[in-house]
C-alpha cells in the first residue's frame, strides 16, 4: 500500500483508540510528510478539529509554494469544512481512500481543479463502518446531522 495512506490509516487508527472518530490525514511535500493528524472533536472538545484540519494545523504556517506542491492524503472525503482549507492554501492533489461512507465535496474540489483520486481502501471504510454502527451520534454529530 502506499506507505502515505498507510500513515493517514494509521492516524484515524490512533484516533479511534483515543475514542474519537477514525479519520486520518497526511500533508505530504517532497515525498516526506510535513504533517500529520486524525480527528479530535471528541478528545478536545473541538468543533473544527477533523482530520485534515489537525494535519493542516501540525503542519503549522507553510509558503504558498509548498501548499501547491503538496499531496493532502485523507482516509474519509474531505466535507465542505476541509474542502475549504484544501482551496484556501491551493493544494492541487488529494488522495481519499474511500467516499462509501460519506461522500464530501469532491465536486467542488475537481471543478476547482484539485486531483481528486479516491482508492477505495478496505480499511478505511471498515473503520468508518465500525464507528458509524457503534456510535451512530458522534458520527451525526461530525458531519452536521
Ligand atoms: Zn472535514
């Protein structure tokens, strides 16, 4: 597997052992990644802290240059909320490992012409399936619902 996805699997991984909602990020540059994330709005109380937001956030402020080189690798599509940032800083590649369990703005993203490339990884929607048959509010909750 991609050792990229295999990092962000590993995030929404630890996420989910912290009893939080597993979704994982990885904001890739150069072939390294330069941050990393899972969701926290359970651990911290957060209304704005999804996986690739917590990504963005350890990745800390970064040149314009380096946004628009980076891949942003996310285990679940990216809602409205992350889709923003990833158009706001101008990341031009995201790699979703699955949209089964919920499909985010992927629409916005390629018509704004980000590379939208969904792989489908079983793990990550067995993860997801888990979580929304155990905790069907948290995940509610998460997307707005
Ligand atoms: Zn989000």
């Amino acid at each position: 597997m991609d050792p990229f996805m295999q990092a962000a699997i590993e995030e929404a991984q630890k996420g989910l052992a912290e009893g939080g909602i597993p979704i994982g990020s990885v904001i890739v540059h150069d072939g390294k990644i330069i941050g990393r994330g899972h969701n926290r709005r359970v651990q911290e109380g957060s209304a704005i802290k999804h996986g690739e937001m917590d990504a963005f956030e350890n990745a800390g402020r970064q040149p314009a240059k380096v946004y628009r080189e980076a891949t942003l690798y996310t285990t679940l599509s990216p809602c409205a909320m992350c889709s923003g940032a990833i158009l706001l800083y101008g990341i031009r590649k995201i790699i979703v490992g699955e949209n089964e369990t919920f499909m985010g703005e992927e629409e916005l993203l390629r018509s704004r012409g980000v590379q939208v490339d969904v792989v489908h990884n079983a793990t990550c929607v067995a993860l997801m399936k888990q979580f929304i048959a155990d905790k069907p509010e948290l995940w509610n909750e998460d997307i707005g619902e």
